[in-house]
C-alpha cells in the first residue's frame, strides 16, 4: 500500500488486480462529474421486483459510481467510436445555463453562478471536435485535425472522496507522432463493454499525471445534436 499526493490531497493506492492481462488500480480521489453524481438507495429486497427492475437498479447504481471491482471490464475503443463534439462552446454562449440553474435548485449547495464557473473549469478545452473511427482517433483544434491509431492499455478505478466510485478506460498512442497525446482517458459512467452516449475524457503524455487530474474533464455529445437537446439530456441524469 502506498499514498501519493494529489492537488493537495492524500490520494491512497488501495488495491491492485488484474483485469484479463491488464494492471487496474484503485485510488482516492475528490472532484469529478461522477463524484457529484447522486447515490441511488436500494431499500426494498431485490425478491419484491422482477428480473428487469432488479436490472434497472444495478445499472442505476452503476451509473452511480456504486460497483464491485469484479463487475468492472475491459471495453474496446469502438464503444466510443463517432463523430463528437466539446459542450464547451454551449457552456460559453449561455445554452447550458439551464443546466446550471437546474442544479442549483435542485442541489442547493451552489448558486447557478456557482455551478456555472465549476463546470467551466471542468469543460474547458480547446479541442472543439472529436471523431474516431476503428483504432483512429482524430482531434480537431482550431479548424485543424490530428490523428493519431490507439491501443488498449486496462482501466484504473477511482474512488472519490464523495463515496462514489469511477473507472478510467486508458487507451496509448501506437507510434509517437507530433501534437497526439500519448495517452487518452475515457470516463463516461459504464464500467464495461456499452455504446456510449457521452463521455469525460483526459489526455497527455503521463498517464499517472492523467489519474491524478479531477478538475478539468472536458466533456463530448454526438456532433448530429444541438445545444438544446444536450442541456435536456444533462437535466434529465
């Protein structure tokens, strides 16, 4: 068991396995769009629902960030493979401020201002488009297109200080080449193989720096869908 220091924080290596041939880790973390995601309580006996709402529940309390290491596994590029782009520029323009006063009602520890300025750190990024494609995943930045052939590399688990949990889906650059980070992190609330709707990912030449970034998550919505359409979606989880 080890600890290591993460923005201040006492950040603890509580366990490691293996994940088919891959190395996962599990560590302590405090800010990300999963650790402020709400807890689901399970109060009935799972014997009072059928089958499928037994279902729905675990997924609910997956998507939670409540799971067993044992239920984690291992998921191929081609779950979030399409054509993505940065909320961003929504957060930007005022779109999402529904989003940012939802919120506020419904939580009442922030003010939409509040909120508002939190999701701005979180969101920011200047890669305004995503598309991937098989093992190729190409980043638009100011109108200009890198791209780049990625690999799996295993998964690590986080747990948040918030008493949730969340699983990173590392993917690595094949070949070095110029401006392509060597290491992308997928985190889009599913902890095995599923199409994803959304995704927060992180990317950059040290992984292990990567696992210790909680504050800045930019965050991708299929490109076919307006700003309107994503507030509604993020209102309605």
């Amino acid at each position: 068991m080890k600890s290591t220091t993460l923005k201040g924080l006492s950040v603890l290596l509580l366990s490691s396995f293996l994940a088919g041939c891959q190395s996962t880790e599990t560590k302590e973390v405090e800010n990300t769009p999963e650790a402020e995601t709400k807890a689901v309580h399970n109060e009935s006996s799972k014997s009072e629902h059928n089958h499928s709402h037994v279902h729905d529940e675990d997924a609910e309390k997956i998507y939670a960030g409540y799971f067993e290491d044992s239920q984690v596994q291992d998921r191929a590029l081609s779950d979030w493979e399409g054509d993505w782009q940065s909320v961003y520029p929504y957060l930007l323009d005022g779109t999402l401020d529904e989003v940012f006063e939802h919120k506020a009602q419904q939580n009442g520890d922030k003010t939409a201002e509040e909120y508002k300025a939190y999701y701005d750190i979180g969101y920011k990024t200047n890669t305004e488009r995503i598309v991937i494609e098989g093992n190729n995943v190409t980043f638009y930045e100011n109108g200009e297109a890198f791209t780049g052939e990625y690999e799996a590399d295993g998964y690590e688990i986080l747990n948040y200080e918030a008493g949730n949990r969340g699983v990173r889906f590392i993917f690595k650059l094949t070949e070095p080449a110029d401006k392509l980070p060597q290491y992308i992190q997928f985190s889009d609330h599913s902890i095995s193989p599923t199409k994803a709707d959304h995704y927060h990912i992180y990317w950059g030449d040290d992984q292990n720096a990567l696992l210790e970034e909680v504050t800045n998550w930019p965050t991708y919505f299929p490109s076919d869908m307006d700003g309107h359409t994503i507030a509604h979606e993020m209102i309605a989880h």
